[in-house]
C-alpha cells in the first residue's frame, strides 16, 4: 500500500512539473521585449492592419495620429542610453496603405528595414523591402514641429530638411510646446 501511495505521489509530482514546464513555455513565448523582432518584417502579413500592428505593440503613424507612442519613447529612450533597441513602424499612407519600417539600434548604428510591398500607389520598383544601415538619431526642429531623423548626416538644418536632402527615416514627430 505504502508503494502504491508513493508511486501515486511521484506521478502526481511529474504531472505538476510538466504543467509547470507547460505554463512558463507559454507565457515566456507571449512575453516579446520591445528589443526583439516578434514576427521577421518579410513574415508579416500582406494584409497587415492598424489593429494587428498595434496589437503587436507597433508604433503608428496614421494620418498624423501617433499610437503607441510608449514604444518609440522607449526606443528613443533605449538609443539615448546606447542599449540595443528595437521598434516597428507602420505608416499609413494618405490613401490608407501601411509602409512599415523596422529599426533596430546596435553596436551604435541602425539597421534599418523599408517594406514598401504594400503601398498600393508605390511604383513596382518602388515596392519591395530594403535594408539601410545610419548611424545619427537627430532631433530637429521646423515648421512648428520636433522630427526625429535616423540619418547618416551629423546635423540636419532647415535648408537640408526642406530639400528632403536629409538620407535618413523619420522616426517620429511631435508639436512644439509652446
């Protein structure tokens, strides 16, 4: 009887182990930092929504609207500080297509990756995904407005912002408070 009841009690222990094992495996792959990539950018799907991305917890820019805006403040945060960082960008275009931009800071430069596939008025060339790397995050100031520029260029003035001169990737925009 006295084996019985043991041997009950070591498989009620190796099932509570594996349920254990079971609820950490789950939680732990529901648990994405913002430095990691949850879905790989070409992974994404083709009819990628403003709900899924800001499920993902994706900062989006739609129509001047920032959601999610915790994220890029982290990054910028995370990049101020020289730490690894990671955030995806979806931009809604005026006729409602997402562009997305991954950008990941490492090793003090950014990768940065343009998916440009779903942009509906893109031309064919226009419409693939490519990668950049840029070594600056530059604020900077116009029309009322503080930009957020990922670019190679070490300072960006007023003449070089206006001509779109700038070779870099807007992370985000925010109004001046006055």
């Amino acid at each position: 009887m006295k084996k019985q009841t043991l041997i009950n009690n070591w498989k009620a222990i190796c099932i509570l182990m594996l349920l254990i094992t079971l609820l950490f495996t789950a939680c732990s792959s529901q648990m994405l930092t913002p430095t990691q990539t949850p879905i790989p950018i070409e992974k994404l799907p083709v009819d990628y929504t403003v709900e899924m991305a800001k499920n993902n917890g994706d900062f989006i820019n739609k129509f001047g609207q920032n959601i999610n805006e915790n994220v890029m403040n982290d990054f910028i945060k995370k990049v101020s500080k020289k730490e690894r960082a990671f955030v995806r960008t979806v931009n809604i275009t005026d006729e409602g297509d997402p562009v997305i931009i991954d950008f990941l800071y490492l090793n003090d430069k950014f990768i940065v990756t343009l998916d440009a596939t779903r942009d509906g008025y893109a031309s064919e060339t226009s419409r693939k995904i490519i990668t950049y790397e840029r070594k600056n995050l530059i604020v900077t100031e116009n029309n009322g407005r503080k930009f957020y520029i990922v670019t190679n260029l070490e300072k960006i003035t007023e003449e070089t912002y206006a001509k779109n001169m700038y070779e870099g990737f807007i992370l985000k925009s925010d109004p001046i408070s006055k």
